[in-house]
C-alpha cells in the first residue's frame, strides 16, 4: 500500500482519537483501522490519541506501523498478536495471582524495596511487558504517527500524555488558561504508559511513579499518581483540543480528527444488584466515566473538524454489504464477556420489556412461545448447541427491567510465548492444548 511522493504531499491528514471501553473498545478500534487500511487511507493518520482499551491497541498499532500499514497478511499476522493477548484475560489472572504476591511483599517492605511491579497495576504492566511490547521505552515510539497514551493525574486532578517526547502535563493557569507542561522521563517505557491510562478505578489502583521510575531526578519529577486516562477523558478527543491550541506547529498537523467511540447507553441496574465495597467503587467508576463521555460528546459532537463513529450506529447492509445483521449490531454494544478459572462467559443484556416469572420458567420448553409467528424452537435449540460444547446457558429477567442471557463455556488452556529480549515487535506465538 505504498504512495508515491506526489499523493503523500496532498493526501488529507487524519487525527485519531481511540476511546476507552475494555477490550471491547481495543476490538472495536482495530475494525475501525481495518476499515481505514481497506479503504487506502491508513497512511494517511498522523496523530492518534488512546485511553484505556484503545490506548492497549494504539500501542500496538504504532510499534508494529509497518506491518499495520503494509500488505493485508501483515496486517493479519499483526492484528492475531492482539487477539491473542486479549485471549489471556489478563484482569483475571492477575486477581489470582495476586494473593501469591503478598508474602514477598511483605519481605520487600521489610527490606525497604519497592514493591511497585508487585500492586495489581504493576502486575498489569508486567503483563503488557512480557506478552505484547516487550522492553520499548517511549522514546522509541515512532515520530508518524505520533501517539499520545493518555492518563489522568490523580495528584493534581490534569490530563496528561505519555509519548516519544516524555511526559507532557495540562496545567490550568490563571483564569481559564492552560499550559503545556514537558518532562523528560528517558527511562519510561510504553508498558509503563499503557498500564497507566488501562488502570480503571475500583479495580487497578493509581500507579505510583518517581524520578527513579522513569529517568528524571526528584526534582524534576516528584512522586506522582496515575489511573485509567477515562476519568478526564473516556474518548481521547480533549487532547487534540490541547495540542491545537498549546501544541507546536508539527503537533497540529491535521485536517480532521476521526473518533471512535466505544460509549454505549448506560445500563440501569436494580436495587438488588447494589452493595459490596468492590461493586461499588467500579459501578461509581462507571458512573463517572460516563458522565465524562457524555460531557466530552456534549462539547465535541458537533465541533468542526470531529467525525465520530460510535459502536451504537447501526450500518444499512445495503450500504455496506459486508455489515452485520442490523439487530446483532444493535446488540453489540451490550455484549461483554468474562473470564472465571474454568469458562468463557459470554453476556448479553436487553434492556427491554423483560418476561414475567410464569414466562421466564417456560422459555426452555419445546414449542413454548410469545411470538404469533414463533416456533418456541429457538432457545432449545441454542441451549443444546452450547451443552454439546460442555457449556451452558441461563436467563435472568425481571419484567420491565430487561433481559441477561449467559452463555458459559469450558476454558480451553492457551499458552502463548513470552517475549525474548530484543523482541518487542516480533509476532506473538501462541499454541493451544486441547
């Protein structure tokens, strides 16, 4: 997919902003680069912005431009390293790795070491490390297209950016100004960055940094705390505001800026489904991120020069014929899955009507339907599908309040390589025992 001189002169720049969203936002964003590598402008994309979920794929992305940018099979054999990585459920297994870990903190803490690669955000990044980026300090990001991994600042309450250049900090000035704040963090890595803008509250805590973190003396970076780049801002696209308006010349190369956005209609749950300290903490979490994400549409929607493409819009076949069916995109916002020690969990959730109890115990029955043109076939014939694949499905409703539908399957063990040094940017092999 190469240009000539002539087209790379005149070609329209585009800005990239990857919003947050988990793995669904990291699978998201790379369909929506695959569309742009189809459609012969990927190469065109000079700046891109990533929180959370997008900022695990923008990462990837970058250090691997060549191979994103270059034939379809590269693009292939690249996109399947992600998959992979995704593959692994890393939140889960750090939850049960990290009872392990306790005693030897202790030790350390009774040693006067650090134990900041041994928090839940520190095994987080090692993770990143060891699977996906390998060793790449920030420095060695690639000048086009230039990527900014986003993070909020907990100590200070700013948004900030990892990148090639450092650690770049939106200090609030007097009155309603701002400034761009640089640092110099030589010894930062893109593991380290990536770890920082994924870190979502209730879950991963801040991420603990100092000058002996990252390469910069104590008085040039004191300790400072860092957590999911959603809690500022869940789509990415404030930052381009920042570096039109403070940034240099070369920092506000764009013709336009391309959104995508992960946000989907916040789910409504029921007071049963209230209580516990962790439960909490991560639905308050939801809570302010989606405030957050409907603040920044609120401001940037209709802004010139924004182009959003949400998760929620739903594609006419007959435009694309390669789309989904209408309905499965209008559910694909709702799906997550899960991982346990034992299954793949696969939910979907319908915010509808809901059934009624008498209805509800009667959905598994053969020919039992709602439906004037129903077979009452259909769940039956589902649920014997997953049960021949050791699986199970379940229903839970609440009439008026919507509709979960779970699928659980068997977890089939899959071990991937770790990275050899010097190896960050080559494929991720992975072979599975059955």
């Amino acid at each position: 997919m190469s240009t000539s001189p002539h087209d790379r002169g005149n070609r329209k720049k585009i800005g990239l902003a990857l919003s947050g969203g988990g793995f669904r936002a990291t699978v998201y964003h790379l369909g929506l680069v695959r569309f742009l590598f189809d459609a012969g402008i990927l190469q065109n994309v000079t700046h891109i912005t990533a929180v959370s979920g997008g900022s695990i794929f923008a990462a990837h992305l970058c250090l691997n431009w060549e191979r994103y940018a270059g034939s379809a099979e590269e693009f292939d054999a690249a996109a399947m390293e992600l998959l992979a990585f995704i593959q692994l459920d890393v939140r889960n297994r750090i939850l049960r790795r990290f009872p392990l870990a306790l005693p030897l903190r202790a030790l350390r803490r009774a040693a006067g070491l650090s134990n900041r690669k041994l928090t839940r955000t520190g095994l987080l990044e090692y993770h990143y490390e060891r699977y996906l980026y390998g060793d790449t300090s920030l420095f060695q990001l690639p000048e086009n297209p230039r990527l900014h991994i986003l993070a909020t600042n907990l100590s200070e309450g700013r948004l900030c950016s990892f990148n090639r250049d450092g650690l770049w900090l939106i200090r609030r000035e007097a009155g309603h100004g701002f400034r761009l704040e640089k640092t110099r963090i030589g010894l930062g890595t893109v593991s380290m960055a990536v770890a920082a803008s994924s870190a979502f509250p209730g879950f991963f805590p801040p991420m603990s940094l100092s000058g002996e973190h990252v390469g910069a003396t104590s008085g040039e970076f004191g300790r400072q705390f860092y957590t999911d780049g959603g809690v500022y801002d869940n789509l990415g696209v404030r930052m381009f505001h920042f570096l039109a308006t403070l940034g240099d010349a070369d920092e506000r190369g764009w013709d336009g800026v391309l959104v995508s956005d992960v946000g989907k209609p916040f789910q409504v749950q029921s007071s049963e489904q209230a209580g516990g300290l962790v439960r909490t903490a991560m639905r308050s979490s939801d809570i302010l991120m989606d405030r957050v994400w409907q603040l920044e549409n609120e401001t940037f929607g209709d802004a010139a020069g924004f182009t959003f493409a949400p998760i929620t819009d739903v594609i006419d076949p007959k435009e694309d014929p390669t789309a989904l069916h209408p309905e499965v995109q209008r559910q694909l916002p709702r799906i997550r899955t899960d991982l346990d020690d034992t299954h793949v969990i696969v939910t979907f959730i319908d915010t509808g009507g809901g059934m009624s109890p008498e209805n509800l115990s009667r959905v598994f029955e053969p020919y039992f339907t709602t439906k004037p043109s129903g077979t009452g076939l259909g769940l039956l014939i589902v649920r014997r599908i997953v049960r021949e694949h050791g699986g199970e499905l379940s229903i839970e409703s609440t009439q008026g309040k919507g509709l979960t539908l779970t699928i659980r399957l068997p977890y089939v063990e899959k071990r991937i390589r770790m990275l050899e040094a010097g190896e960050s940017k080559r494929p991720l092999q992975k072979t599975v025992t059955n």
